[in-house]
C-alpha cells in the first residue's frame, strides 16, 4: 500500500536556506531518510511558500519520485482552536480518502501546539483515518531521526485496554460504596449510571421507596464526577419535603435584603450555593407550582430570579433529583409540572428496594458492620451461628424491609452497639428478630390509617368478606413498592415462572380494576 504524509510546514523547525541546513534536524524533511513515502500532503501559510519551496527541494533530494502537494491553509489566528479545527475538519471532509489503497500518517511533530491537538482529535474520531506519526532528533550518535508510530485504536492495545476496564471497574465500585453486589438488574442499572456520570450534564431522577439508597447513590455520583475533574462546586442535598411556604422560595433561589418581613440580610439560596457543583433535590415532589416553575428556568436557561429581585442571577448546577412518588401520576392530578417532568426525565432509574436484592443482603451486612465498627471505634463480628441465623432470617420472606437499607443499618448498628467484646451472638441476633418483626408489625397498622379513603371505597362495594380482606392485602403489599412492575413481580413470584411471558403489571392492574382501584389511588399517600 502506498504511504502518504499529512502534515504541517514548521516554520521553525524546518526553517533553514543556507548550507548549514543540512547539518540541522528539519522533521519534515529529515522523516524521508528513515521512511519512504509516495505523497505528501503539506499545510502551508501562504507567507511561507518560500520556505515550503525550498523543503520540498530538500525533500526531493531524498526521494526523487515523492509527490508534494501544498495545501494552502490560511489561518488568521493559527492559535484559535475553532478556526484551525474548522479548517483542518473541511479539509478532511473533502479529501478523498482511498483505505483500500493507501497508509495515512499523520505528522503532529510540527505546527503550532492547537494544530497537533486539532490533528490529534481529527485522527481519533476517524474524521482523517490515519495513524499518528511522531519523529525526535537523533540521539547520540546515531545519524537518523526517531520515528515512532501510534495506532489511536484503543482496542490493539490489550495493556491500555486493561487499564481502562481496571478504571471503569473501580468507578463502578466506587459508586456501590465497593459492595459486591450480585443483583443483575441493579449491577447494570449502576452501570449506566457510571456512564452517564461521566458523559452526560443533563439531569437523573433517582425514583424509589424510602431508604432504597437515593441519597447515597447522589452523593456517590458527585464524589465520582468531582474524582474526574467534571465539576469544581458544592455537592448540595435538600430535601424538598422540609421546605413549606415563602421560605421553599428564599431556600432555593434565595432573597434579597428586605424581600419580605424579617428578611435583614440578602441570602443567595441552594442553587446560587451549587454553581459548578451538583444540586440534589430529594422528594422533587414535594415542591409548590411555583418552585417547580423557577426551577424549570434555571435547568433551561441556567438564571433564575431571588425573591425581591428584577436582576436575574446565574448559576450552573448538575441536577440529581429524588422521589419515592410517582411523579406521572402527580403530573395527571395536576400537583406536579408536566414540563418539569419531562425536563428532569431524561435518565430515570429505579432504585430497587431491598426485598427485592435480597442477594445483595450478605454483602450489605459485612458492609454495615465495617461502617459501625469505624463509627464505634472496634471491631465487631457475628458468631459463625448466630451469623447464619441471622442472614437465613434476613433473606426469608418473614423480613418484610420495609425501611429498605434504613432498616438494615439501624439493625445492624443495634446488634454492633449490645456486643460484648466484639461478638455479635445468638442470643442478640433473637432478640434482634423479635424487634424488626414487632416494628413492622407496627408498620402493618399504618397502612391501613394511610389508606382510609380506600378502606371506605372497598367498603361501600358489595364484596364478600372474603375478597375485602384478600383485597386490603394486596393494597397493604403494594404500599411497599414503587412500581405496579416490581409489586407485581413479587405478588406473583411463583406462578410467572411457569409462563414464558409473564406480564405482571398487566396482571395486577386488571385485579386492582375488577375493585374500581387504580395504581395511583395506592400511592397517593
């Protein structure tokens, strides 16, 4: 296959028109004595075409049967990144590439520094199809120059490729707090978080039940993002459930001096306080009509207004945001902006609750106990015994989880906190059980006060007394779930098995219709 150069005249480096330019290192003309070639494609400034000349005379003089081409590349700014990329990508466009018949390298010794990032990134991208040639003096006594050859195709380097498998790997450890879990749905979900972590700007929405790790998991993407130098600000957690009123307003968009009774100084309000960093609003849902609407301007425009000011203020925050709502829902009984919605949409990812991992519970525990041991300063460990006891409960279905990893880590903390010396044995571990059934248990009574108006709704249907209580259980099951999907995964986790396909929302939702009950009648709390 024929060779072809592209590179750019160094009007330094190749400068020279007396005798005493043949004892000098001229790249573009010294490269010909270690590398044969049958074209070159050479940039010039049209004020250099003299010099360009006597380079190619030069070069001649090597190897006679070379073809030059100089390719006029006026540049009123040779230091404008825009203008060199731009006229480097048309030249590209252009030119007619031949793969089939020829080897392109591309010279990034000479030029200005933004012409060889500029060429580097147009070869990277395939835009100039092409290997990267680089040359160096001669060393020592050797007569010739160096050369050295870098294919951009990542993948023929096993060694790099390693590295960056090795990289992702740890970036994804990072952001399960290094615990191995072995939940295939939830290990790919993180994956793609990773990825759009790294690549993206535009907002996520964390969706799941109380303690399923939405903070966690927020706080986990930002030290990721700030580890690779993507932001430079403040990782800022507000849950939206605390702010009421005027004050939610003057919380996140801040207020200037005498914006309303009491208000003495001027406050600059959660977002202004995330400018470069990431702003993680949990319970999104929460918000008033008119938060929703500043909020929409400042992920679109990136300005909003403090309350009391006609001045617009800046601020350009990654948004996180979190709920245990259905938020589509919310949008069809009107308490939530359908714009909003759609805006922070974009990537939405259902953190499972812990029921539903119960693989991942053994790799939580000796998380759990790490993580206590530290904050009471000793080490703590099950009894063999009384660990399997514990874990068999754990994962049975008689461990309902309903606080997901709340329940857990305050479990596990109790057991930590009442071990002598250390040990954590069957006695505690019995006692510890009898405490999370009572809890839930507990838990059970709310959730007939929480739906009371579905309570009367059943009531007034002529029902057998059969079905009312086959039909509160149900609704009792679902309030723990954050989807009609994952409810019905685990309601019918024995007879899906037998169907190839096995539509469990469907399923449910047709039951729930029988009674006149919808899916969002169940969540709205």
């Amino acid at each position: 296959m024929k060779k072809v150069l592209i590179s750019f005249l160094g009007t330094v480096l190749d400068d020279g028109f007396s005798q005493r330019r043949h004892h000098k290192w001229r790249p573009n003309v010294n490269v010909h004595k270690v590398m044969a070639f049958e074209r070159v494609e050479l940039f010039i400034a049209p004020k250099y075409e003299r010099l360009a000349l006597q380079v190619v005379d030069d070069i001649k003089a090597i190897n006679p049967n070379v073809e030059i081409n100089l390719v006029q590349m006026p540049l009123n700014n040779p230091w404008d990144f825009g203008e060199v990329y731009e006229k480097l990508a048309e030249w590209a466009d252009s030119y007619p590439f031949d793969i089939e018949q020829e080897t392109y390298l591309t010279h990034i010794t000479t030029g200005t520094h933004v012409a060889q990032i500029c060429l580097f990134l147009l070869v990277e991208s395939r835009q100039i199809p092409s290997l990267i040639l680089q040359t160096a003096p001669p060393k020592g006594d050797k007569p010739d120059c160096g050369v050295e050859v870098i294919d951009l195709d990542l993948a023929r380097y096993d060694a790099l490729a390693s590295r960056l498998d090795r990289v992702k790997n740890d970036a994804l450890k990072f952001l399960k707090n290094d615990i191995e879990t072995k939940n295939t749905a939830f290990n790919a979900m993180i994956g793609q978080i990773e990825a759009v972590a790294i690549g993206s700007n535009t907002p996520i929405l964390l969706t799941g039940a109380t303690g399923a790790g939405k903070s966690r998991l927020a706080r986990r993407i930002y030290d990721l993002k700030k580890a690779r130098h993507l932001i430079s600000g403040q990782f800022v957690a507000v849950n939206c459930a605390t702010l009421r009123g005027d004050t939610a307003y003057s919380a996140l968009f801040g207020h200037k001096k005498g914006a309303f009774t009491g208000a003495m100084t001027a406050r600059d309000g959660y977002l202004l306080t995330a400018h470069k960093g990431v702003l993680f609003l949990d319970e999104i849902g929460e918000l008033g009509l008119d938060e929703q609407a500043m909020l929409l301007t400042a992920l679109e425009d990136k300005v909003f207004y403090p309350m009391g000011s006609d001045t617009p203020v800046k601020s350009d925050f990654w948004l996180i945001a979190g709920t245990n709502k259905d938020l589509k829902a919310c949008v069809k009984a009107g308490s939530f902006r359908e714009d909003l919605y759609a805006r922070i949409n974009i990537w939405q990812y259902t953190l499972p609750p812990l029921a539903d991992r119960r693989e991942d519970i053994a790799p939580n525990i000796q998380y759990q106990l790490v993580a206590v041991g530290q904050e009471l300063g000793r080490t703590v460990r099950f009894d063999k015994g009384a660990y399997h006891r514990y874990l068999d409960f754990a994962m049975s279905g008689q461990a309902k989880w309903q606080g997901n990893f709340r329940d857990l880590s305050a479990s596990i903390l109790r057991l930590a906190t009442l071990a002598n010396n250390g040990r954590i044995g069957m006695e505690l571990v019995a006692d510890e059980i009898q405490r999370l059934n009572d809890l839930w248990a507990d838990d059970d009574k709310k959730v007939y006060k929480i739906h009371n108006k579905l309570i009367d709704k059943i009531n007034a249907q002529n029902l057998d007394e059969f079905d009312k209580m086959q039909l509160l259980n149900v609704i009792e099951f679902c309030a723990n779930y954050d989807t009609l999907a994952s409810a019905g995964r685990a309601l019918f986790n024995q007879s899906r098995l037998d169907k190839k396909v096995s539509n469990d929302s469907d399923r449910l939702r047709k039951y729930l219709g029988r009674f006149g009950i919808s899916w969002g009648e169940i969540k709205a709390k």
